[in-house]
C-alpha cells in the first residue's frame, strides 16, 4: 500500500530526513517511535505534502500511485487521512459543515452524489456515540475552545466519518488523559479492516497498549534505526532510545 524508499527530505537547507526505508501492507498498523527532533513528524508532514519540506531524494509510492506528484487535497481524496489535518481552530464554520465537506469530497471523489442531510445525521451520531462525544460538538466551532483530549477524540470522529484507506496518526495520543486514551484506541480498532492501514506516530507505549501495532519502528536523527514487532516497543520501554540505539 505504501511504500517509502530512501527518503531524504529537508527545511530550508537543514535536512531532516536520511534515508527512510519504509514498507506498509494493506491491513497493517504500523507505529513509529523515537525521540524529540528525530523526524517523525517531518515524515508525516512529507506525506501529507506539506509546503515547508523539500524532498531531496528518493520515493513514496501509494496504491502504485507515485505520492510525491500529487497535491495535499489530491492525496486526501485519493484516501490518505492525516490525523492533524485541521488542527486549527477555524472561527465562524462549525465542526458538522466541515464533517460534512470532508465525506462529500470523499464521495465526489469515488464518483457519488452528496449525502443526504438525514442519512449524514444518522451516520455521524452513530460515530459520535462509538467516540463518547456529546452531539453539541458538531454545532461548535472548529476546535474553539476544545481541550487537548476534545480535539483528538474530534480527529478520530473525522477518521470514522471518512474511512481513509491509509491513516496516518502523528502524536493522537499525545494530551490525553486514560479514558481519553481508551477511547481514541478503541476508535482506532473499531476501523481496524484487511484493506486498510495505519501509520502511527507516538512516543510512548501508553497508546500501543490498546491499539497493538505488528510492526515498531524506531526513527533517530533522520533514519529508521530498528524495527520490530511489538516487543520491540516493550524493550523501548524498559531501556529508552538510548539504550536501546546503543545496542541495536
Ligand atoms: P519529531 O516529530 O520526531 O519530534 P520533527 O520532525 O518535528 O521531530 O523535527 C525534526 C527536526 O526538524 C527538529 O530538529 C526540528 O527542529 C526540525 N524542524 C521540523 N520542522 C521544521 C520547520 N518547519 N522549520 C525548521 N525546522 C524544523
Ligand atoms: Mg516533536
Ligand atoms: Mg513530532
């Protein structure tokens, strides 16, 4: 479904990532653990095709579609989910319209009409109840006023809503007190499915202990310096990245 080869990506002159080898099937969860300034959210945003990084070599392909020539909302609807998509706060358009133009895009896309505005009600509190989310959020502003937790559980409801066919999480579980957790996790695995993959980017152990990843990953300064299964983030745990770099 993706995969990543010998990715060099830069800011301004300073380069970031060195050479980042990556292969993610379909039905996958991938995690991608390392320390502060290692690049990881530098990856996300290379494959969200954010402006600010330049890739300086190497490839990405998606679906056999080469992602680095597609623009950001082409990636989108072509099934790519980011979960800080809209992290900001957009004052004056309410969370439900923009639910709604997300899954229309995603339907314009796959060749569908609009959604009905029932059948679009029907179908968002059933997430919003999988999410344990109040329905007042959809007639809030965009992430206004919502706390830490409030925003990553909202992500996850868009997630539901749009049912990308690869998701990439960077930090969904970073803020978020342990029902929170639980919560964002069993919304996670609720979407869990053999045609669809996950790339999540965390620093702790805490969100693995409910979404179990098959393949662990450790990023340090730019490259992929072990992979593993899941044990390989219980060794993390235990010894940290320097520990666990010095060894590997
Ligand atoms: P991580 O997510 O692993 O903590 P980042 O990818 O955010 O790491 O950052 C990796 C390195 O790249 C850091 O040294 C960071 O300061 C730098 N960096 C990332 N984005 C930018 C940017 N937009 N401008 C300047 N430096 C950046
Ligand atoms: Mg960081
Ligand atoms: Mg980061």
């Amino acid at each position: 479904m993706l995969e990543i080869k010998n990715l060099h990506a830069r800011v301004g002159d300073k380069p970031i990532l060195k050479g980042i080898n990556l292969s993610v099937g379909a039905g996958e969860i991938h995690a991608i653990m390392g320390p502060n300034g290692s690049g990881k959210s530098t990856l996300s945003s290379v494959l969200a095709g954010h402006g600010d990084y330049e890739v300086t070599d190497g490839s990405i392909t998606y679906m056999g579609l080469d992602l680095l020539d597609l623009e950001p909302e082409e990636r989108a609807r072509a099934g790519i989910f980011l979960s800080f998509q809209y992290p900001v706060e957009v004052p004056g358009v309410k969370n439900i319209y923009l639910l709604k133009s997300a899954l229309n895009a995603k339907r314009a896309h796959m060749g569908l009409d609009e959604i009905n505005p029932i059948e679009f009600l029907k179908l968002v509190r059933e997430k919003l109840a999988l999410m344990k989310m109040d329905e007042s959020f959809l007639h809030r502003n965009i992430n206004q006023g919502f706390s830490g937790g409030e925003k990553k559980r909202n992500e996850i409801l868009q997630m539901q809503l749009l049912e990308p066919t690869l998701a990439l999480l960077d930090e969904t579980d970073s803020g978020l007190d342990v029902d929170a957790l639980r919560i964002v996790g069993e919304g996670i695995n609720h979407l869990r499915a053999a045609h669809r993959s996950f790339v999540m980017v965390t620093h702790y152990q805490r969100l693995l202990d409910h979404v179990k990843p098959d393949h662990v990953h450790v990023l340090a300064d730019g490259q992929i310096k072990a992979s593993g299964d899941f044990t390989l983030a219980m060794q993390l745990e235990k010894e940290g990245y320097e520990g666990l770099l010095k060894s590997a």
